[in-house]
C-alpha cells in the first residue's frame, strides 16, 4: 500500500469516525480577548485547519481558570466563554462537518506565568518558585475541570483531550518528584489516583456519554530527574513503569485515544519539537508510540508526534533515502507497522494547513514544509499571537516588528 492509501484510511475512535490519518497538534497561540474568547485571529486558524481537511484537530490548551495560566491572552473555558466557545464551534463544523473537534483542557501550575497570574506549585522545582497548592485548591481544580469537560460537550465539540504532558500541572502531579505527603503525592498509588478521579469526575459531567471522546496528551518522559518516566523522586533513569500503568488505567476508566509526546516546556523543549539541527530526536518518538500501542487494546488510538522534522525529502536526516524519510513515508510506515494509528502535526500545521487536502487532491509537491526555525516559538515566549513566521505575512511582519523592539531572544537571557 501506497503512503497516499495508508494515510487517507479513516479510522474509528470510540463511537466517532476520523476521514484519515492527520491529527492538528494543540498548539498555543496567544490570541484571545481579555477573557479568553475566540478572536477573528484564532477563528482564521482553525478555519483552515478544517479546510485543510485535519480528520482529528485539538484545540490548543485552553485553560479551565483565569487565576492561574501561562500565557497572557490565552483561551479559557468558564461560564463566561460559552456562548463564544458554541458560536465558534458551529461556525467551524459547518466549513467541515467531518472533522472531530476536541478541546486540550489545562491547568498551567508551576508554568503559570507570575507576571499576570498565579503560579502554583505541588512541590517546588529548581528554578520555578511558585505558591504550594492545598489539597482544597485541587479539589477545586478537578471541578474545575470537570465543568469545562461539560462546557465542552454543551458548546459542540466532540470531546476533550485532558492535558498530562510537558510540565503542566497534571504533569506535575504525576511525577515521582511529587513526594509531598499528601492525598496526591509520595506513592504511584497517590500520584496517579488523581488522574483517575479526574477522569471519573469528567466522564460524570459528561452523563459517560460514549459518543463524547475522552484521551489525553501525555509525556511518556519529562527528561528531568525526576520527572514523569523516571525511577525515582531524583532519579535520573529513566523507567516506564509508570507511564505504561497510566495509560492502561486510564484506557480503563474510559480512554479512546492517546497523543504521544514527550519533554518539558521549562527544561527539555528539544524532546517536545526538536530544532533543524537534531531532526533525529523525532525517531524517539516512534519508539514511545510503538511502547503504548504494545500494551493498549487495539481499538485505542495512538497519535504519533514529532512528525514536522520528517519534511519532504529536503529534511537532515542521514544513512536514510530521503524518499523513505519524508513525512509521508515515514508516517505512513509508522502506521502499516503498528507502531501508531494516526500522525501528529504541530509546527507544519502552522507552515501549511492544508497539507492533508493537498494530499488528497495529488498536490504533495506543493506542500509548504516547516523548517524548524523556531520563530513561532519565540513568539508564543514573548506573550505574542504565534503563527508560521516563513510563510504566513502577518506573523511574519510580526516577528520583524517585535525583534526591532526587543531584539533577538538571546539578549533576555544574558
């Protein structure tokens, strides 16, 4: 079979069917209103996600309180958004009524940004200071969560993707660094009971609507001692003891799907979206999926991730042809060997949304390949709207305008 075949195969997850094999990233992009809505800049980028034709597209971390978050215009889901969030969903499902919709509900914790809001903390981590939580503020916290799962459902979309990677606050309360003694710390049994209350909290909110898809994005590996997938609470080895009985006891409680990832926002980026020059971190991720897909049940899918350093056949990656290393070979490998069911784009989303419907349509050569410059994420750490900064004018004059002020990122850091 053909890489076109294999990945234009629809898919089934829970009671829902995907057209193919493309799943959109959640990627944060720092472009609501004052409070959190949708704005014509973020409705533009989803409007393409779904012309492009993304089977399976997750809104990016949309945040489940004001108090606590990372990024100063980011999306939040309350009481207040409603309205906004169901306006926002309809106009979407009507360019593409195919498209499943899910929405990455977060808590930012000790990543929390201090200079408009609260960062909170389960454990105090070197180099991140921030105010320790109580065992009343996460009980708060999972209604929280269990209130924007129902928003969620009411607003149209069609399930939600519970955040448990890259330093985040579920992350965080996962992690054998997490020897607090407290309800959710110190042992495996602890740490991981929140997860299970979490989504047994959701799947209540939800009247455990099977039609209502429910998985999570997990850091299979934080890439710190510590860290979720280590031996212990400094440990640097990694162990997936863990992260392997995560997953199957939330498959348990009603997982469909699961998005591979690993790394953390504020110590181990290169392991979450590598940059040009080590392309090569993406054959991790492989593996991590290849892991999961071994112990899950075969109707549970698996998003692979890191598939934007594939390129086309121009990427730098040696001792491969480059045919057979191109995103599309590699995906549609990927996905004929059991190793994943579908492929994760995040940075190309941005370059080119349309990649699947050029696909479909045989225009692959006109594909638009990010290539790992890593400007859209200098964007998002400078609080601005993100966007591809190659090939997409606006964010381009945006970043020229913000180096002219700021100057280059390096320069905040010496």
């Amino acid at each position: 079979m053909g890489y076109k075949e294999t990945l234009l195969q629809p898919l089934k997850i829970g009671n829902r069917v995907v057209q193919n094999r493309f799943f959109a990233q959640p990627m944060e992009c720092v472009d609501s209103d004052e409070e959190g809505n949708p704005t014509d800049l973020t409705f533009k980028r989803y409007e393409n996600l779904f012309k492009g034709h993304f089977s399976l597209i997750d809104l990016e971390a949309i945040t489940i309180t004001n108090e606590s978050r990372a990024r100063k215009t980011q999306l939040e889901i309350m009481p207040r958004n409603e309205k906004a969030l169901t306006k926002f969903v309809k106009s979407l499902k009507e360019i593409n009524p195919e498209a499943q919709f899910v929405f990455q509900l977060t808590h930012s914790g000790e990543i929390s940004e201090p200079e408009f809001s609260r960062r909170v903390t389960v454990k105090p981590v070197y180099g991140l200071e921030g105010d320790l939580l109580t065992e009343e503020e996460v009980e708060k916290i999972i209604d929280q969560f269990a209130l924007a799962a129902k928003i969620t459902q009411n607003v149209g979309a069609d399930g939600v993707d519970m955040k448990f990677c890259h330093g985040y606050l579920g992350n965080q309360i996962l992690r054998p660094y997490n020897d607090r003694k407290w309800k959710y710390g110190g042992e495996w049994k602890n740490r991981v009971q929140f997860a299970y209350d979490l989504y047994e909290r959701i799947q209540k909110a939800t009247n455990y609507d099977k039609n209502f898809l429910i998985g999570s994005k997990i850091s299979m590996w934080e890439a710190f001692p510590g860290g979720f997938g280590s031996a212990g609470p400094d440990s640097p080895l990694m162990d997936m003891t863990e992260p392997i009985d995560l997953i199957k006891g939330l498959e348990e409680r009603g997982a469909q799907y699961f998005v591979e990832s690993l790394g953390n926002v504020h110590c181990s980026m290169e392991f979450m979206e590598a940059g040009k020059e080590d392309p090569y971190l993406s054959y991790l991720h492989i593996y991590f999926s290849k892991l999961m897909k071994d112990v899950l049940k075969p109707e549970t899918v698996v998003v692979g991730s890191h598939f934007s350093s594939f390129r086309g056949t121009t990427n730098k990656l040696l001792s491969i042809e480059p045919e057979k290393s191109s995103m599309f070979a590699m995906g549609a490998r990927c996905i004929d060997d059991g190793l994943m069911d579908m492929i994760g784009l995040g940075r190309q989303s941005f370059a080119d949304p349309l990649t699947p419907l050029k696909l479909e349509e045989g225009r692959e050569q006109e594909v638009k390949y990010c290539n790992q410059c890593m400007n859209c994420e200098e964007l998002m750490i400078r609080q601005m709207p993100v966007g591809c900064v190659t090939f997409n004018k606006y964010y381009t004059d945006l970043f020229v305008e913000v180096r002219k002020k700021m100057g280059k990122l390096a320069e905040l850091h010496t």
